[in-house]
C-alpha cells in the first residue's frame, strides 16, 4: 500500500491504519502486505497496534518514516509536526517491539536554517540508528512556500553536507538478507 502519508489513513473516518491491514489480510487470506510511508504525528497514538499489525505473517515489516532533520529547529522551520524524540521513539519501540524490522527514513540536507550544529545532529542520528535504506536529498525550495523565500545555503555546502551523509551512510550500513539467501546492500 501507498500514498503520501499511509499513516494518516481513516483519521477522518474514526479508523486507524492496523485497522485497515488487519481487514486486508482476514479478507484476502493470499495477500501479503506492505504499509510503506507514514510521518511520525501520525502513528504515535496507536503505535502498539501498529507493532501488533507489523509483526503479522502476512505484513512485511517494514516501514518508511522520514525524519528529515534531527535538529527540532529545524523541523519547527520545516513545519514538521513532530520532533526528533517523537521520531526516535517510534523507531525505538518498533524496533523493540518487531522482530527484523526495517525502517527507511529520508534526510533533507541543506534546508535554509541548518547550520552545521543541525546538520550534525543529523549525521549522529543517522549513524545510531544505521538504517538499512536511507534516502539523502538536497533541499529544494517548492514554490510559494515559506522556505522558498529563504536565504539558501551555498549549493557547495549542501553538495558537501550530501557527500558527508552519503559516506556515514555507507560507513553503518549492514547488508540485508534476500530470501535466496544473499546479501545485497542499498544505498
């Protein structure tokens, strides 16, 4: 399953996203699913059904939960609804609560208010975590936003922040075990 945020599924009709992976897999006895994308706000009120549900046989366990920054800051610039302690509680508990889970998370590099403080706590959050799949973008202002009003930080900088998460990236990755029984390693 995807969409832009799976997490936010049912909020405006009184239902939860286990709610709905639980239907699909009574339902449908041949399926086997995968939630995808969720922000962190929006699974924190029913985390322990999301753990319930993503250790089920026919739910991979998986899940991409973008943090963006681990600087609060910078999330608050960014008009994220959460913080880096929210984000790392659920990675926490899922990771406690889920055997073999894998999380996928994102980092933006160079939003316009980032000092290197910032961007560091990034580094250090992305290197305690070492996640197996970790998407690393340039900041790019989308139009008519506040942030596409910002000063920029120098292309040069941003360049060099990407090329320095790429290489912690590559440092904590652990190969991942295919079904075939090889290793193959994503970044």
């Amino acid at each position: 399953m995807t969409s832009e945020d799976t997490g936010a599924y049912g909020r405006d009709i009184g239902v939860t996203l286990p709610d709905l992976l639980y239907e699909f897999v009574k339902i449908i006895p041949e399926l086997y699913v995968e939630a995808r994308m969720t922000n962190p706000p929006y699974i924190l009120d029913y985390l322990e059904d999301m753990a319930a549900i993503l250790s089920h046989p026919r739910v991979y366990s998986f899940l991409h939960l973008p943090v963006q920054a681990a600087s609060n800051a910078v999330l608050e610039d960014m008009r994220r609804e959460y913080t880096r302690e929210e984000f790392c509680h659920v990675v926490d508990f899922l990771r406690e609560k889920v055997p073999g889970v894998t999380i996928a998370t994102d980092i933006i590099c160079g939003f316009p208010t980032e000092s290197e403080e910032d961007f560091q706590e990034t580094l250090d959050l992305v290197e305690r975590y070492k996640f197996p799949s970790l998407f690393i973008n340039q900041f790019f202002p989308r139009p008519g936003t506040p942030a596409a009003r910002m000063k920029k930080i120098p292309a040069d900088k941003v360049k060099l922040r990407t090329k320095r998460a790429s290489e912690i990236f590559q440092k904590t990755v652990s190969p991942i075990r295919t079904n075939e029984g090889r290793y193959n390693v994503y970044w």
